[in-house]
C-alpha cells in the first residue's frame, strides 16, 4: 500500500470511529482552526479531539500563477494531563499547479505530518483571566520528497489567551519554525522563520462565534522577506461537541498569498 494510502486509510477509520463514542458534559469545546493562532487551552484529561478540513490558496508572482489545494487538513488531539496534550497534526494530500509563459504544470503528493505536544504553565479559573502555554512541533520526513522536508523540521511557539470583555477575547502566538531542503549538489540545509499571529474572537450567538486575525512570518536565518496576511470567519456548533467552520484571507504583501480559504468540522468525544 502507498503511502498516500495509509495515511488517507488511518485518517478515515479515526475520523469514522470517533463520533461512535458517547458524550458527556464537560468544558465548552475550543478548537484550533479556523485561524491562525493555537489556542492556549489544553483539553480536559481523556478526551479526543479531531479538527479536519480543505484549504485553498492562490498567488500571482512574476508573471506566474500557483495554486494550492491541501485536503483533509488533520489535527488529532488528546487529553494527556491536566496541563499537557498530545497531537498529531498532518496537512494532507496537498495537490499544486501554476501556469505562466513556460505553459501549465502540477504536482501532487502526501505531506509530511507532524507529532507533538501542548503544555499549559498557567490557566486563568474558570477561563475568564490570561492563559498561557506552549507548543512544541516536529515533523516527520515521511511524506513525498517534493513536498515534505528531508529531515525531521521543529517548531516552538508561546500561546496566549485572554478575555478582554464578556464575549470578546485576544489571542496571540509567537513562535520560530524550521524548515529544510536539499540543493542541487544534495547537500541538506536547515532554515528558521519567527512566526506571530493576533487574533480578536466574538461569541455572536449561543451558536455562532466570528474572528478577524492578523498573522505572518519574518526571516530569521531564512532570508526570504517576511509575509504578512488577514483573515476572518465564522464558527457554528451544530451540537455543544461538533463545530463547522469557514475562514478567508489575503496577503498584505507581495511575500505573502493573495488569497487562501478553508472550511472544516471539529468534533471532540468522550468529554
């Protein structure tokens, strides 16, 4: 079985045996898509949470036109610990095309997926005061050689959260990211980005909640030049434990896409 085989196997079979396990009541369910910015909240000891969906993404650049599509977009997370919780996070099978003078080409393939984990060090009572945590990624170079890294990339990021006034809360990440590839000549290279995100979320409704995010990326040892983006969207809770949600942006530079959007379904069990 190929690779893209097994991963769109193992990906169903979760997605399909999850919801067959009984809800109980627990804390309101907090996601991490649709934005940008990782929530500071871990989840409730033992429970599972599955967050999948599709993105789109398109850019025009030196008279080239490149477009993106990843599906299922997959976060798996699991209650580990009162302060700690496991994931595992995998964009999917991305497919590529772009189009310019030289004619038409596309690409397609797995990509790398990514282990790791969020500790929280301080959460308000009740949720209602700042909460902070941090989050700790790696990839694994297991996805196609054209679109996953050649060595296992880590990624660290200080999450924050705080209600600013009942229905309306702040979120921000900062963090670095580790990207690497192999030139011409086969020699492996590693480079870093510093990442940040702030995001202002609305509860409009029992059902309905709504962001507007800013978000972007900045050289560290990468020198290509930093991308700066803004999106919105909405979220709806179809029941307390399973949430559809959609989202759009654009680039504010020439560095950054011109346009990206995604829409997706959460959904946590037991509790």
């Amino acid at each position: 079985m190929s690779k893209t085989s097994s991963l769109v196997l193992l990906w169903t079979l979760l997605a399909l045996t999850g919801p067959s396990i009984q809800a109980q009541d627990a804390p309101d369910l907090v996601t991490d898509r649709p934005d940008q910015t990782e929530s500071a909240v871990v989840l409730p000891v033992g429970a599972f949470q599955a967050e999948l969906g599709v993105a789109f993404s398109r850019q025009e650049q030196a008279g080239i036109s490149a477009g993106e599509v990843e599906l299922p977009g997959t976060l798996l997370r699991y209650g580990f610990s009162d302060r700690i919780e496991l994931r595992i996070a995998w964009p999917g099978v991305v497919g590529q095309e772009s189009s310019g003078p030289g004619g038409r080409e596309g690409r397609g393939g797995v990509a790398d997926p990514e282990l790791g984990l969020k500790a929280s060090f301080f959460a308000a009572e009740r949720g209602d005061g700042l909460n902070l945590a941090l989050l700790i990624h790696t990839t694994l170079p297991v996805g196609d050689e054209t679109l996953g890294s050649p060595r296992a990339d880590p990624s660290l990021r200080l999450l924050g959260a705080y209600e600013l006034r009942d229905r309306v809360g702040l979120g921000w990440n900062v963090g670095y990211e580790a990207g690497s590839f192999e030139d011409g000549g086969g020699e492996r290279h590693t480079l870093g980005r510093f990442v940040y995100t702030g995001t202002l979320g609305f509860a409009l409704a029992p059902v309905w909640g709504a962001f507007v995010e800013l978000f972007g990326d900045l050289p560290a040892s990468d020198p290509e030049p930093a991308a700066h983006c803004f999106d919105a969207g909405v979220t709806f809770l179809l029941t307390p434990r399973l949430q559809l949600d959609f989202a759009a942006g654009v680039g504010l530079n020439e560095a950054a896409q011109d346009w990206f959007a995604s829409a997706g379904l959460s959904f946590r069990v037991p509790n």
